[in-house]
C-alpha cells in the first residue's frame, strides 16, 4: 500500500507560518525550516517580554515617582509608607504621571502626605 500523505495540509501548515514571518529580513522569511526556528525564538521573546515589560514600567514608575518626591525632601519609601498609612490609594502609575505631568497636584498630595 503506498503512503499516503497529506500535502494540502502540510502546505498549509509551512504556508502559515512563512505567513507570519513576513517582513523578517534574508532567508528568515522564505526558506521554511529557518523562518520556523525564527519565528519559534521570535514568539518565546514576545512571551517572556510581555512579562518583562510590567516590570520595567514598574521600575520607570518608582524612579519617577522618587525623583517627584525628592523635591520635597522625602525619599520613596518614606512617601510611599506615609500615603498607605494616610489611606490614599493611588497606584504607581498615576502618581509617576502626575509627578511627571501634573506637578502642582503631586505636590499637593506631597504636602497632605507630609502633615502625617
């Protein structure tokens, strides 16, 4: 019995992912056993640096948020010890945007803060 093999589908297969590998620069794009190790690198990066890219905000956040504060003669962990225990629930996000953007409001909450 001769093998049976099902070309439509595995040309479908090696097309999707030529597909996706579009716009790849040399041999990454057109020759299916390279742009298949490419685009297989390419998706586990895409995974651990969707992870990644929260942590670097976060870091962003609290660089932002201490060079806001310093101004005012506080450090980061002192601002940030005083505003939990003063019971303002701002996260890091809005007050590095504030601190950044809107520095008149961060002061104000600086100074709310400081009489704790």
């Amino acid at each position: 019995m001769p093998r049976s093999v099902n070309s439509v589908a595995s040309h479908r297969r090696r097309k999707k992912i030529l597909s996706q590998t579009k716009g790849y620069w040399g041999r990454r794009k057109n020759v299916y056993t390279v742009a298949k190790n490419a685009l297989e690198k390419g998706l586990s990066y895409a995974y651990r640096d969707r992870r990644n890219k929260k942590r670097s905000f976060r870091a962003l956040w609290i660089q932002r948020i201490n060079a806001g504060v310093r101004q005012y003669d506080m450090s980061y962990s002192e601002f940030m010890g005083k505003l939990s225990k003063k019971g303002i629930a701002l996260n890091r996000k809005v007050l590095a945007d504030l601190a950044m953007n809107h520095p008149e409001a961060f002061k104000a909450i600086v100074n709310e803060v400081k009489k704790a």
